[in-house]
C-alpha cells in the first residue's frame, strides 16, 4: 500500500470533495429517490406485518424494520457511488485527467471511498429521519450504530470501486449491482429475523457478510441481535480488509485503466 504523502493527502481531499460534489448536486436523484423507496419498503411490509410478526420482545415489526432499510440504503447507495463515478469517467474519458495527477493509488482510495461513505450515510440518515414517524427507535447501545454504519459504507464504497475498475460499460454494473449487491442485501436479514428461518438457511446466511452488518447495526437500537456484536465486528472488520485489499491492488496496477 502507498502511503499518503503531504500532496498526495492534498489530492485525494480536492479529488474527495469533487466526488461529494458529484452527487449532491443531484441529490433530489442521489439521495431522495432513495428516502422515497425505503419507505415505500416500510409503508408496505409494515402494514402488512405489523400486526403479525413480532421478533423481538417489546419491539413493533415496523420498528424492527426501520434498522434494516436504513442499513440496505447505506450499503447500496455506498456501493452505487463509487461504481457510478468511476464507470462514468472511464466512459467519457475523462478519466485521464486523474491519471495524468501524481495522486498515489492510497490517494484514489481515499477520495473514492471517502465520497461513498459521505453518500451512503447520508441516505441512511434521510432514511431514518423519515421512518421515525412510523417506528420510533431506541438507540439502545448507539456506537454500534456508527461502527456498523461507517464500516458498512466504507466495505460497500470499496467494493463499488472493484465493480468500476472491472466494468467496461453500464450494463456490467448494473448486472454486478442486480445479481450481486441486491440479493446479498435483501438476504441479510433486513425484512426478518434469521433465526426465524429453517436451519438449511439459517447457515446459508451466516455466511453473507451483509447478515453481520444489518445485524450488528440493528444491535445498536435494541440492544438485541441474532449474533454477537463483537463476532459481526470481526466477520465486518475481515471483509473489509479483503475487500479494501483488493481494490488497492487494482487501483495500483492499473486494472483496466492503464492501457
């Protein structure tokens, strides 16, 4: 890994606040439509369920749902950011521009995922601020709020910058993001409990990453969670150096960018 030098910490901040810029200025695209379909999610399985499902003691279905949409919103929308941004410079060509700078691949990294996180948090905020007026959260034990949410975005973000160095064109991201992302999310126990499923299943999902994440950040409003806080932490922490791992080896090779 190439450290950050004093220039380099300078790039990747101009290049982090261009790729925050990217998004917020289409926010009403970025970040709204990504509100509205979380809680679409919540106004429809709420209704639904509310009154059926009940997974943890005390705890509404509606309520237990608000964790996991704002977790879902987070990883997508870290993943699509740093996909998208990527895909489309390579695309237009501008691309080069970046290539012609002595930012260090540490440098890209930072700025790229950097940016992700910002977006991804930011839509998981908007998300629970809304759907607090439907399911009131506890805020149980908070820190693993912040470290699963961090975490989360920061792993998703690096993962979008896998998907982007490796795509060519539109349709591979969008194929990586339907038939990787999504399913991986849904099946991570956003809409129910695990431990509600048969067992064939129940070990199926132990082993997605994504399950630890919205487990561990649901942790943090109840107080309660299938699995251990601190064994989501270590499953988190490892993915994500496996996946922060890659993404620098490629940003440092030149994956499909240097020609």
């Amino acid at each position: 890994m190439t450290a950050l030098s004093l220039g380099s910490l300078t790039g990747a901040g101009t290049l982090f606040r261009k790729e925050v810029l990217r998004f917020w200025k289409v926010a009403f695209q970025t970040v709204g439509a990504p509100v509205l379909t979380a809680v679409l999610y919540l106004l429809i399985f709420g209704h639904v369920l509310e009154d059926r499902v009940q997974v943890f003691e005390g705890v509404g279905y509606t309520s237990f749902l608000v964790p996991g949409l704002v977790m879902m919103s987070v990883l997508q929308n870290a993943f699509a950011n740093s996909v998208s941004s990527l895909i489309q410079s390579k695309i237009s060509g501008n691309l080069v521009f970046l290539l012609v700078t002595p930012l260090s691949p540490s440098a890209w990294y930072v700025a790229y995922v950097g940016a992700a996180v910002v977006r991804g948090l930011a839509v998981g905020l908007g998300v629970l601020v809304v759907t607090m007026w439907f399911g009131t959260p506890r805020f149980a034990e908070p820190w693993w709020i912040v470290i699963f949410g961090v975490l989360g975005a920061a792993m998703m973000g690096s993962l979008g910058l896998i998907a982007g160095l490796w795509a060519e064109k539109f349709d591979q991201t969008a194929a990586f993001q339907n038939f990787i992302v999504m399913p991986m999310t849904l099946l991570a126990g956003v809409f129910y409990s695990v431990q509600t499923l048969p067992s064939l299943w129940q070990a199926v999902s132990h082993l997605n990453p994504f399950f630890y994440m919205v487990d561990g950040f649901r942790r943090g409003f109840f107080g309660a969670s299938d699995i251990a806080p601190g064994t989501s932490l270590a499953v988190v922490l490892a993915s994500f150096v496996i996946v922060a791992g890659v993404a620098l080896r490629l940003l440092h090779t030149g994956y499909k960018i240097r020609h």
